[in-house]
C-alpha cells in the first residue's frame, strides 16, 4: 500500500470514528479502531482497482418489516395481475377494494449514506414471494415482480451486488407522500400513468404523463 492509500485508510478511518457515539473513554485509539472495523466488517468494503484509489462502499443492513398500503395522489390502488405478473394502478370504488395489495415494506440501513439519500427499502407483495425490482439500461431500466424464495439474502445487500436492483430510496416529498428512487439508477422513480388500468413502472420525476408520488399508508 502505498504512502497516499495509507493516508486516505487511515482519513477514513478517523471520519468513521469520530461518527460513532462512543461513551465509554477507557479505550485507546488503537482499540476503539479495531473494534469500529469489526463492527463494519459487514456494511463496508474496501475496494482496490487498478490504477484507482480504493474507495469505501456502504453495505445495506435490514432494519424492520411493516405492513403498508400504498396508492398515487390520483388515488388509484396498486392490483397484481396474476396472468402477466405485474402490478397496475386501477382506480378501485367500493367493494373492489380488497383487489388492492398490501406491501411488505422493508428498511434498511446504511451509515456511509449522505443525509438526502432517503430510506433504502425493499418491496416485497405481502404474503408472496413477489418483490418490486427495478433492471435494464441506464438509459431505460424498467420495473418488474420477481421471486425471491429466500428472504436471507436480502438481509443484508452489498452495494455492488446484483440485489441492489430490489433497493428503492424512499424519499418524503410532502405530508404524507412518498417517492421511491432506484439505488441502482438514480434519478430514476417508481411511478404510474395518469391513465387508469397501467402497469406500475419507472420513470424520471420530470416525465410527462407519470406519477412519481405515492401516499403510504402503515396497516
């Protein structure tokens, strides 16, 4: 390693121990250093690239589940259409009601994210195996339902893994509303047409003819 790797490690290292809440004094630097590494050997990685300096990546930790509902500022329900797998926004009345879903809405947790980032989370269609995953292009990545049988390997999601498709920033945007960025494709929301009976998809918070903002309701 060289001189200016050792510096910057060690820049970082101060940076993560002066964020930590540590009450306890008896302790000498070398020590608490140690005992913050152990403790982040899970959520944080240290990257080496060719011709690179090494930079350090937050890992996502699971939080807490909690049952929601969720529906646009249009006031249309989120319905799974079992034949094409995909959600759609449908203006539901009445007793149409119970054809909305409820949403397994997971959080997580990720110390080496700047404060405007949002709450990552996950979205799974409560009692299924059925979780919101946002793939593709930059240019054009889309959203879809996919199965996940093994709920363990999203407790905890590396940043450069190929789950972080699953993770959404959930963004307030207003009382009571939200907004759900792709941490994959930032700038990217999950969002529903202003036309009745569409599939639930992705676009940019500027696209015309798209919702972005989402009212979430806790069961």
């Amino acid at each position: 390693m060289s001189h200016r790797e050792t510096a910057e490690l060690i820049s970082a290292l101060q940076r993560m121990k002066d964020n930590e809440k540590i009450l306890a004094t008896e302790f000498g630097d070398t020590e608490l250093i140690c005992m913050m590494m152990d403790r982040r050997v899970n959520e944080v990685s240290v990257l080496r690239e060719t011709g690179q300096t090494p930079k350090i990546v937050a890992g996502f930790s699971l939080s807490r589940t909690v049952e929601c509902s969720i529906s646009d500022i249009t006031q249309k329900s989120l319905v799974l259409n079992l034949e094409s797998q995909e959600l759609l926004a449908i203006a539901l009345q009445g007793g149409n009601m119970y054809n909305r879903v409820q949403l397994s809405l997971s959080t997580y947790q990720a110390p080496m994210l700047t404060g405007n980032s949002g709450l990552p989370t996950t979205l799974r269609v409560s009692g299924s195996d059925l979780y919101l995953c946002c793939s593709g292009s930059l240019s054009k990545p889309s959203l879809s339902l996919k199965v996940v049988k093994n709920k363990a390997v999203l407790s905890t999601i590396e940043a450069e893994c190929d789950n972080v498709h699953f993770l959404f920033f959930k963004k307030n945007t207003g009382f009571s509303m939200s907004s759900f960025e792709s941490v994959k494709f930032p700038t990217w929301f999950i969002s529903t047409a202003l036309a009745d009976r569409k599939a639930v998809g992705m676009s940019q918070a500027a696209a015309q003819g798209h919702n972005t903002h989402f009212i979430v309701k806790k069961i």
